[in-house]
C-alpha cells in the first residue's frame, strides 16, 4: 500500500475554506513543527511543495496551520500526480 501523503492546511483570515498544499512526507513533521513560529512572526514564508514547487506564504493571514493527511478526492495544489 502507497504511504499516505500529507498537506498543509492553512486556515485564513477571511474565513474561507482552507487552503490545502501538499508537502513532500519526508519533511512534513519537520514543518509541521515550525508552525506555531511561522504564525507567531507572520512573516512570508516560502514552503516547498510536494512537487517540489515553491509556495511563498504570508503567515500574517493565517489564523491556524497544520500538517494532515490529504484527502482521498480533489485536487491539492503542489501535489505530484497520481501514476494509474
């Protein structure tokens, strides 16, 4: 069975729904550890992706964050495609 893949959830200021982007599996505890930090400074912040595209965040409009598992339907931005 595949490993589960993981994403960052981001909920913002203007309480919409939460912008999800996936994260590679090997450093997602790592980022999920530096979260509380990210927030706290509310600096911009650039996220690797797991497609390893790069993802400047401003975590001046993120009200909470954290490191889940990606849903099984829908599109993630930075999500490498699936192999059928």
């Amino acid at each position: 069975m595949a490993e589960p893949r993981r994403a960052l959830v981001m909920h913002l200021t203007s309480g919409s729904e939460p912008l999800l982007v996936a994260v590679p599996n090997d450093t997602a505890t790592e980022l999920a550890g530096q979260l509380p930090d990210m927030i706290r400074r509310g600096d911009v912040e650039t996220i690797t992706a797991a497609n390893d595209a790069a993802v400047a965040v401003n975590f001046a409009h993120v009200v909470a964050a954290h490191v889940d598992m990606t849903p099984g339907l829908g599109q993630i931005y930075g999500s490498v495609p699936r192999e059928h």
